[in-house]
C-alpha cells in the first residue's frame, strides 16, 4: 500500500470512506484541517471519516541497488545526470521564451509607431479638410451652376446690405418695444400642465421648431426621414424624405422647411416637396440657424467651419474656419453678431458682416461640448448648455463675462427664450423647466417645472404653450 498524498508506504495507514483510497494519518489529517475535502475526488471529508488499516510491523529492506557503496555511486550519478539535463532543457525554454519576448515587444513597438503616424496623417488630412476649398454644382440641390470659392470670401454688398438695414430697424426699436397684449404672464404659465402627447414618431429625434403659427411642429429621426406635425390635428401632415443620415436640426423659414443631416447636406422643403439644397460641408453638419432678416441661414459642422447660405439665390455665401468643430449656432436677435458652440465648451462670437471672431467665451463648467445657445431679445445676454450639465449660463455680451448660473437640476439638453426675454425654458432628461427674469427687481425666479422628459423644447405663439420633443420623437404640448 502506497500513500495517495506521498507516494511511499505509510507508517500510519488510514482509508478514506469517500475515495477509498489510502493515506498517511498524518498527511490527511493536516490536509483535511487545511482544505475539509478527500484530496482524491474532492468531496467532503472529516476525521471521522478516515478507517485506520491495521498491518504487520515488517521492517522494509533496502533495494538490491542501494546494497552496496557503488550502486549508491551509480544511482547519484544518475540523479546528477537527470538533474543536469532538466537544468539545460530550463535554460533551453527560458531562450526561447526572451526571444518570443523580444519579438512581441519589436511587434508592438512598431504597433505603436504605425498608430502614431496613421494619427498624425488623419489630423492632418482634418485640417486640410476643414480648409478645403468649397465648390458648388448646378443640380437639383438649387446651388449655384458655376464652381465658386466660398472659403473665407468677403459677403456681398447686397447681402450686407441687408444685414445692416435688419441690424438697425431691430436695435432701434428694441429698447421701447412693448411686451405685446396678449402675451403669457407668469401666473398664466403656472398653469401650465400636459395638455397633448402624440406617439413616438421619429426615433432618435435630437431636435424640433415651431413655426410662427404655434401649429406645426417640424422633427426627425436617426433614419433620414423628417415630418411636419400638425398640434391642432393631432398627426403628421407632411413627411419628408431626405435620403439617408440622420436628421441633426431643422428650422422654419416661413412656409419652407430646412433641415440639416449628418451626411452634410442641408435641404429645403416647401409643402412637403423639396426645392433646393447646400452639401457644402466636408463632414457632418452638427446645427443651423436662421438670420432675422429671414433670408441668410447659417450652418456649422464637424469640419471646424460655419457657412452662410443666400436664400434669395440658392448660393452659399462665405465659408469662414476655425480651430475646432463646431456644435451648436445662433444669431444675435439684431443679426449682427453670430455664436456657435464648439466641441471643447468654447462659445465664438463673430462679426457676421466681416467674419471676424470678435470674443470667445469659456465655461467653467469643463471642455464638454455647447450643446444649445439662445440670445435673449433684450440683446444683452446669450444662454448656453454644456452637455451632461445640470446648469446653465447666463452670459454679458456687454462685459463679455459669466452674468449668472442657473441651476436646472437635470441634465439640460436645450434652452430657449421667448420673444420678450422674461421666460427661459429649459429642456432635460427629466423636465421641462421655465425660469423668469424680473427686470424691476432683477431677480430670478421658477413658475414651472413638469416632469417631462424631454430633448428639446420651444416656446409656441405668444408663449401660450411650451411644446417639447422626447428622443423617441412623440411630441409633448404644455399650456394651460
């Protein structure tokens, strides 16, 4: 009998009722108070478990081999050999093993260095990107028949023209224009409360805009496809097909509809029927915005420029570059100056008449990128959201500095101004939120908040009603 554990014959031989197999008693007692299992199969295994076998007291005689002074000589010289020969085969495998291992570490050296250099040549070819000369072809887009530079080229006199007449009849009266008869007042936006939910309709929606009537509502989803929703209706009456991308922002320009995809194009719809277009942008456009004149729109994209685009002609204008990609835009109510939000939290303020970046605004908040911008009519004061942030800021364009942080209390994903600069609503994750600004006593204060969950959100006509859009695209009406 030979024990399990050692392998020699016990001096004290016990059996295990589990495996059946023979130990030494003081091995298996020592193994079972370490580990409580038969070393064999594994099971369970206690003291009691263990049957003492009785043998004979036989004294064991050595082996013929170790009889003698020469077979013990021959059996260490064999152990010699053996223990030499593993010696060389070890240092044999550890060779080979520091070769494999130099190998694997030229392997990813080289690795590193081929990223490295494919990481330069792609940041390179992004600049150059974002410096591309733009040309425009005639088609069905409604650009322009003759090839034309747009990159960085002064505006037109005539589109300067109107730029400076908007500038001065907006800023002349802007001071002493009355808040209109039948606007919303804070008690009547207190009683705001869920007055219409439609069904999901675009999935993935980002973004919506109502049109001067309050009634349709214009979305679009991840899928390319965008649609008019009637409020008074209850469904969508036009749909718009825009091919493949994703819709990433719409607007309203009178009756016409634009829309902007993440394939870079920007296109026009009137009547549910397309009538022209801008594939301008070298990458995706990330947000446009609509001049108060009515007739000049701009757009921003992920290759670090912003475009602006005559409507009256159907020509792109001037591409003006910058250093980073741009997220989000908007024009100063006068239509003087134009913001657009970049990736890395900048806010850049531009002349719109020379192209000039005359300010640039840096949130505190981190370089996480401007996910809404809203100008306040009063002309002062624009509003921007971070991504992922709770607040937003309340900026001078006066002392071009942070005037005030409102905290919303949920992730705010869009921000917007009513026509009177009283109320900013503010969209998030979790609610829809309506922040006053008193003038006479320069305070702020919250006369709504509605548990809605909410993407985006505008004011409707005379700031009557909020209207919100879910990312699943229903769209949600609060009023009182």
């Amino acid at each position: 009998m030979l024990c399990a554990i050692s392998g020699e014959a016990p001096q004290v031989p016990v059996a295990s009722r589990k495996s059946g197999n023979v130990f030494e008693r003081r091995l298996i007692e020592s193994y079972i108070a370490e580990n409580g299992t038969d070393p064999v199969n594994g099971e369970d295994l206690t003291v009691e478990d263990l049957v003492e076998l009785k043998q004979a007291r036989v004294v064991r005689p050595r082996p013929p081999t170790l009889t003698s002074i020469p077979a013990l000589l021959s059996t260490f010289q064999n152990e010699w050999d053996a223990l030499i020969l593993e010696t060389y085969q070890l240092k044999q495998q550890l060779a080979e093993t520091r070769q494999e291992l130099s190998t694997a570490l030229y392997y990813n050296d080289s690795a590193e260095k081929v990223i490295a250099r494919l990481q330069r040549e792609r940041d390179e070819a992004r600049d150059a990107l974002s410096r591309v000369t733009i040309s425009s072809t005639n088609g069905a887009n409604g650009t322009s028949g003759d090839a034309m530079q747009v990159d960085g080229q002064g505006l037109p006199d005539g589109v300067l023209a109107r730029i400076e007449q908007t500038q001065q009849q907006l800023s002349s009266t802007r001071r002493k224009r009355p808040v209109p008869e039948d606007w919303a007042t804070a008690e009547l936006i207190q009683s705001f409360d869920t007055k219409q939910t439609s069904e999901p309709l675009y999935p993935g929606s980002r973004s919506l805009a109502v049109d001067a009537t309050g009634d349709l509502v214009l979305l679009g989803g991840a899928d390319g496809v965008a649609g008019v929703y009637s409020i008074a209706q209850g469904q969508v009456v036009h749909t718009l097909q825009c091919g493949s991308g994703s819709i990433v922002d719409g607007l309203w320009c009178g009756s016409k509809a634009i829309v902007a995809l993440s394939t870079g194009a920007v296109q026009i719809f009137e009547n549910g029927a397309q009538v022209g277009g801008f594939t301008q942008h070298a990458g995706a456009v990330a947000a446009i915005a609509l001049h108060p004149c009515g007739d000049i729109l701009a757009s921003v994209g992920v290759d670090k420029s912003y475009i602006l685009y005559d409507l009256q002609t159907m020509k792109p204008i001037t591409q003006v570059s910058t250093e980073t990609e741009l997220s989000t835009a908007a024009f100063h109510p006068d239509g003087h100056l134009f913001a657009a939000g970049s990736i890395d939290g900048t806010i850049k303020l531009f002349d719109v008449k020379t192209s000039e970046n005359v300010a640039n605004f840096a949130s505190s908040s981190g370089a996480a990128p401007v996910q809404s911008l809203s100008f306040s009519e009063n002309g002062t004061w624009l509003v921007s959201v971070i991504q992922d942030q709770t607040s937003v800021s309340v900026w001078d364009l006066r002392k071009m500095a942070e005037l005030k942080t409102l905290e919303i209390g949920t992730a705010v994903t869009s921000v917007s101004w009513d026509y009177t600069g009283q109320f900013l609503a503010a969209a998030g994750r979790g609610s829809v939120a309506v922040q006053q600004y008193t003038k006479s006593s320069k305070t702020w204060s919250e006369p709504f908040r509605k548990a809605v969950n909410a993407v985006d959100v505008k004011w409707g006509a005379n700031a009557r009603s909020l209207v919100a859009l879910s990312d699943d695209g229903a769209v949600t009406v609060l009023s009182a």
